[in-house]
C-alpha cells in the first residue's frame, strides 16, 4: 500500500500493468450470462491471450482472502472501495495469472472527491454495460418471487441490506460489498458519455441483443479489437455460435397502471427516452 500510494499511483508507473480488466456490467447479472459464454468460448477457440471471467466481488475476495493483508478490513464497504478500489484492482492484476480479467458486476460507476473512481482507465482494457427494460426486470423478478413489491424493491433497489451490508461472519475470509445501486443512477452512470470515453465503453442494449444475435456479437468483437485486445473476427465462428446458443425469449403478462405508475415514478424519463423504453403510464 505504501508503494502504491507513493509511486505506482503515479503515471509514469502505469506501464507496470500488463494485465487489463474487461469490465461487463449491468443492472442485473443475469443479462450478461449470454455475453459470459461468448466471451468463453470465442476466446477459448480464437484468442491465444489468456483470461478469466468472474464475478468483481467474489474474485476480489479470493485475492484478499489469499494473500491475508493485515492492513486491510475483512469487509470492504463502500468507503473502503472508494477509498481503495485502485490499490484493491492493482493487487488483482498483480495477483492474476491471466492477461485478461473479464469482470462482471452490477455495481454502479462513481467518482468521488480526490480523483477516486470505482475503476480506471490505466488498468482496463474495456468496458461494456448491458441495459434492459426496466419493465422487463420488474416483470421477471416479480415471477421469479412471486411478489410485485420484491421487483419494486429490486428495481429501485429499497432492500439495501441484501446489497450492501454483508455481515462477514467467516475470520478467514474477506467480504466485498457491492455497490448496488437502482436501476436508474446504475444506467446513467456507466452510459455516461464521459465514462464510455475514458474506459472505451460500448452500451448494449438487451433487446437488441435478442433480436439481432449476431450482429450484436459482431459488433463486440470489433470493439474489443479496436480497443487493444488481439484476435480476428471469425464470422463462422459468431454464427456457429449463434446457431447453437439461440436466446430463449421470455413473456410475461402486461402491466397493471398501478404497477406502470410505480415503475415511471422510479426512473427518469430522460433515461427511459434515451433508450427509446416508452410505455403508457
């Protein structure tokens, strides 16, 4: 920690890391299980760079739980991840064996005072973030728990003690809390226009995921390609791939006016405008 705050923090240093992360992001975590494959497999049959893919929070806590800093907490809350998240990834990179951490989390990106971020441009390679309909999170988690008020809590993330809170009742282990945050600031904050800049970030919408498989894929690759990663676009390959892994598509019943109203009232309408999710309230 010493050396990171005195000189790997500085720029001249930043050639030190070797290894990147590729963050994939998203409100939910299931809407980016269908990008995980992928990623797997095409990376598997054509990229020679090594990686691996993993959720932010449970491999943080491996490395932590592994190499037992004592000067560290057993449970990272938020003010530790502000504080620390740069020392905290460096560690990982570090720690990783592999070149290409692909991370998945459904944290929400901040800055904070004194140049903090929750991730780094000298430390990532790319970003993506997967956006839903938020109707459509409300309605599967409203199925899935049979109750409209859990997907309300969900949505607007009202039940912060599952998220953040995480009580570590193991000595041996280290606990990383997440920074969940609603759908709303979630969106607006890895969309923004500044963070799709510094950390190359490309937006995929799951709809268009759904609908148009391939050319979604496609378009990924070419990202991470123009974004440092080497590897060729095997069309064969995404169509292949395509072919055989087809996205089930879900339905679920309509919206009442009463739920509608409850949704709107926790969303902002010019996020709602900026992916065209328009719906009578």
């Amino acid at each position: 920690l010493y050396l990171f705050n005195n000189y790997l923090i500085k720029t001249n240093f930043v050639s030190l890391y070797k290894n990147k992360f590729i963050w994939v992001t998203s409100f939910d975590s299931e809407d980016t299980a269908y990008l995980n494959k992928f990623l797997k497999s095409y990376l598997n049959e054509i990229s020679n760079e090594s990686f691996s893919i993993g959720k932010y929070e449970d491999i943080l806590s491996e490395c932590l739980s592994f190499l037992k800093p004592k000067d560290l907490p057993k449970t990272i809350d938020f003010n530790e991840t502000v504080s620390k998240s740069n020392f905290h990834q460096s560690l990982l990179l570090f720690y990783s064996s592999k070149k290409y951490l692909i991370t998945n989390t459904e944290a929400a990106f901040f800055e904070a005072p004194s140049n903090k971020y929750f991730i780094y441009p000298h430390s990532t390679l790319a970003m993506v973030h997967v956006v839903k309909n938020p109707i459509d999170i409300y309605l599967k988690h409203k199925e899935q728990n049979n109750s409209s008020q859990a997907a309300l809590n969900y949505l607007g993330n009202f039940a912060q003690g599952d998220n953040v809170n995480k009580i570590n009742n193991n000595i041996d282990k280290y606990v990383v809390n997440e920074n969940k945050q609603n759908w709303n600031t979630t969106v607006k904050s890895w969309t923004d226009e500044n963070v799709k800049n510094a950390y190359r970030g490309k937006i995929i919408k799951y709809e268009d995921l759904c609908q148009n498989t391939e050319e979604e894929l496609i378009s990924l690759i070419f990202h991470l390609k123009q974004s440092g990663l080497e590897l060729d676009i095997d069309y064969n390959f995404i169509d292949k791939f395509v072919s055989e892994n087809p996205i089930k598509k879900v339905t679920y019943e309509e919206l009442s006016n009463q739920e509608t109203k409850k949704i709107l009232s926790n969303t902002e309408p010019s996020t709602l405008d900026q992916f065209n999710y328009h719906f009578d309230s």
